[in-house]
C-alpha cells in the first residue's frame, strides 16, 4: 500500500490517504496557490508532472518530492507544499484520478540591505593579516528586486564607498520566449581603487596604499541562456572590459598587465554548459552538480589580451542515512599562454577555490585541480512558525546545524614561480579540519572550521555567506 504525502520544504510528509502501490494513477487538474506575485506559468516549468499522465502510484510521492525540490531551488519561496487530493475512479478504464495542489508561500522579494563588509578576500585574512583595520571596509547599499514583474525576473543595484567604491546594476529574465527555453541578463559595473594589491609575494597578496586613484575597473555584459530540459543549462556571455592603472602600478609591477602597460581593454567571449541536480542549490545533501566553462579573453585584433581558458567541475552529494552525508567534489582550470598579465594569473585563493586551511594565501599558476571531500552530520534542522508576525515572507523561519569534517588536496602549475617567489605554488597542498554550519532562511549560511594545513599550521575560521 502507499500513503499519499504531502511534502513540505523539510521534506516532512504528512499521511492524506492511502492508495494500491500498483495501482495506475492519472493526474487531473494540477493548481497552483499562494503565489500573488509569481505567474503560475513559472512554477509549472518546474514540473515534470502535467494533467493527462497515467503511471503507478507507487512512484507518485517519489516524483512530487522531485518536483518540490525544482520549484525550491527557483529561490522564489519561503516554503512549497505538494498536495493530493484523490477523486472518485473514473468508470470506463477504472483508473484513480488525483488533482494536484502545489501551496507556495513567497518570499519578500524587494530587499534594500545596507552594506558593511570586509574589502579583503574573507573575514580570515583581515582578521589575522591586515590587523583587523577597520579603515579596509566597504559600505553602501544594495537593492535587489526579483520577480519584479512575476516572472523570476531580477533587478539588482549596488553602490559601495570606502576602501574599494563600486557600482554595479544587472537585471535578468529567466524566459523570454513563449517556450520558457531562453533568457537573457545585462548589467554594468565600474569600481576603482587607491589602494589595491599589486603582486603576490611569498603567496600574499602585496598592498600598495595610496591617497590616488591607482585602479579603474569598468565591464558591460550580456547573456543568453537556455534550458531545454530540467536540470541542463547553456548559456553564452559577451563582455566587454577596460581596467586602467596609474603610472605607479604599471611602474612597481611591469607584468600586471604585461609590458609596463597602464591600460587594458578587450572583448570577452564565454560559453557555460552546467547539469545541475542538487537538491537545494544553496545546501545541497543530495544529487550532483557538473559543468564547464570555455572562454576567450581577446577576440578582435585591437584587442589588449590573447587569453583563453578552460575551467571545469564535478561535484556529487549523497546521503548515507537520515542524518550523515557525504560530498565529493573536483574542479580545475587550465589556461593559455603560459606568459599572462598578472591580473589574469588566477591560481587558487579566490572564492570557494582553495584547499580549506590555506585561507590566508594566494597561490598564482596558469593551472590548477582542487579536490574536495566533506562529511556532514545533521544536529537539526527545524522550521519555526510565528504567526504574529505580520508579514508572511518573515513569520516561518528555518535553521539547520550540521558537524562536518573535511580533508582537500590541490596542486598549482606556475610557470614563472620567481615573479611571486611562491613556496605553495607546483607543490602538493592538502588540508583538513572540523566544522559547524548554521543554515537558515534568505540563503544565509555561517561557517565555524578549525583547519590544519600541509604546513603544520592550525587556524579557527569564519566564513559568512548569502545569496539574494
């Protein structure tokens, strides 16, 4: 026999009714409620399930988790229930017929946030290198307005001052054609510096501080993308791109954009292909997520870089029980010519790239591999309701703990290792550690991890992470 659930964002199940697991079912209506601002068309992309599909009730609670799941990771909603509800056996071919009710809670979609961060590339290496000067903050604001007009769509702004002012507004539309197969996103953003990194040295980022405009970055860009299928993902960027130094940068490090030049512009061409089958984008604990991205840095003659690089990864999260789970991941880029600008050397240290316990370092290379290894045991993962308050986006709250322990290894090829007198670079560089994550709503996760690195040395951090 089988139970008809109803699954909630936890992936709780709530018993309805009860059906023959063999039985042929067929869907009927499929609805949608709770969504005022979402048009409906947008939460039945997700859906595999459609009105007229015949298949065996056994597999029925499987599928609506499936689909549940694809209509979370649309980041529209707070919540997303799945919803059956049986009607009487139709006569003539004996089959039970079950309508399906998707209740969707939405979330508060225009956010204005005012902004107070760290300039530097993560909370530990200001913490522990720059002395935790308070001069090396940004602050500003930051508006962002998704599902604007319904349709997944977003509108986002931001304006930063301080130690690295910033100025960036994007707006994308998932879908634009009748078939919800292709978007398209456009955005500026111009940021300058005074006082910027100029070298790496001994595997450090080395400061230049200054009263004066030293840097000036400027970039346009627009995508197109598309989606067939569910979880397949193509999409092609073209950019444009203009960086200008002051004469001292160009003069205390002649390879930053290579031959003592002060000024740098070019066109960008990217190709991405990304399968995506996480369960939650933001913490996944099951499914895999895989891609590459293909691009050439100069693509006119006139153009000041010859650059083109491939970076790829894999990554495949599996639960062992209720509360343990474990995710493998391996990622890499590869880049030509040997000889870059400084500024386009990326090794490892930027982002999530880099082996956990190395997050005070900048490894520079033309290529480099990183594989990662996580288990994760679940302490909790509960979700509050507080009727009084008034706003629904705000009255149901979710916060999830996990332990975790971790081990990654990674390797960096740098061709000209004299020019940041690297120690890390073309040397095997592993790490491992213990962790916390707190997880709650809006995509906000905090990150406690005490690390031990290849050389020897132990560090508590802290990582903070959201995304709107």
């Amino acid at each position: 026999m089988l139970f008809l659930v109803i699954g909630t964002a936890n992936s709780q199940s709530t018993l309805v009714n009860q059906v023959d697991s063999t039985a042929l079912v067929v869907i009927g209506n499929v609805d949608v409620e709770g969504n005022y601002r979402t048009r409906t068309t947008i939460i039945l992309r997700e859906m595999a399930l459609k009105p007229g599909d015949t298949l065996r009730a056994g597999t029925l609670a499987e599928q609506l988790e499936i689909d549940r799941r694809k209509i979370v990771n649309t980041n529209l909603f707070v919540t997303v229930e799945m919803q059956l509800i049986p009607q009487e056996t139709v006569p003539d071919d004996g089959l039970q017929e079950v309508h399906v009710r998707v209740v969707v809670k939405e979330r508060w979609y225009f956010l204005a946030i005012p902004v107070f961060q760290l300039a530097d590339r993560n909370f530990n290496e200001w913490w522990y290198d720059r002395d935790r000067d308070l001069r090396r903050v940004t602050y500003g604001l930051y508006l962002s307005y998704n599902n604007l007009t319904g349709r997944a769509d977003r509108l986002r702004f931001l304006a930063e001052f301080g130690f690295i002012p910033k100025y960036e507004m994007t707006y994308s539309v998932p879908y634009i054609d009748k078939a919800q197969t292709i978007g398209i996103s456009t955005g500026i953003s111009y940021t300058t510096n005074k006082s910027l990194p100029y070298r790496t040295w001994r595997d450090k980022l080395d400061y230049f501080n200054s009263e004066n405009l030293n840097r000036e970055r400027f970039y346009t860009f627009v995508s197109l993308t598309r989606r067939s299928k569910f979880y397949t993902f193509h999409s092609l960027d073209l950019r444009w791109n203009y960086i200008g130094l002051s004469d001292t940068i160009a003069a205390l490090n002649p390879n930053y954009l290579l031959q003592g030049r002060d000024q740098q512009q070019y066109f960008q061409l990217s190709y991405i292909l990304s399968h995506d089958r996480r369960d939650n984008v933001q913490y996944p604990l099951r499914g895999q997520t895989a891609g590459v991205q293909i691009s050439k840095l100069g693509i006119l003659p006139s153009d000041d870089l010859n650059l083109a690089y491939i970076y790829g990864w894999y990554r495949r999260y599996t639960p062992l029980s209720k509360r343990w789970f474990v995710n493998n991941g391996l990622r890499g880029r590869i880049s030509l010519p040997r000889r870059q600008p400084y500024l386009q050397t990326l090794g490892m240290g930027y982002r999530s790239d880099l082996v956990r316990g190395y997050e005070l370092y900048v490894v520079d290379g033309q290529h480099y591999a990183l594989l990662q290894n996580e288990l994760k045991f679940k302490i909790f993962d509960i979700q509050k309701h507080f009727p009084w308050v008034p706003i629904r986006q705000f009255n149901t709250i979710p916060l999830a703990a996990y332990l975790n322990t971790f081990a990654d290894a990674g390797y960096v090829r740098n061709y000209y290792p004299e020019r940041s007198n690297t120690r890390l670079g073309n040397s095997l560089l592993y790490g491992a550690g213990l962790g916390l994550d707190l997880v709650t709503f809006y995509n906000m996760t905090a990150r406690f991890n005490v690390t031990v690195n290849g050389m020897g040395e132990r560090r508590f951090f802290f990582s903070f992470g959201r995304q709107f």
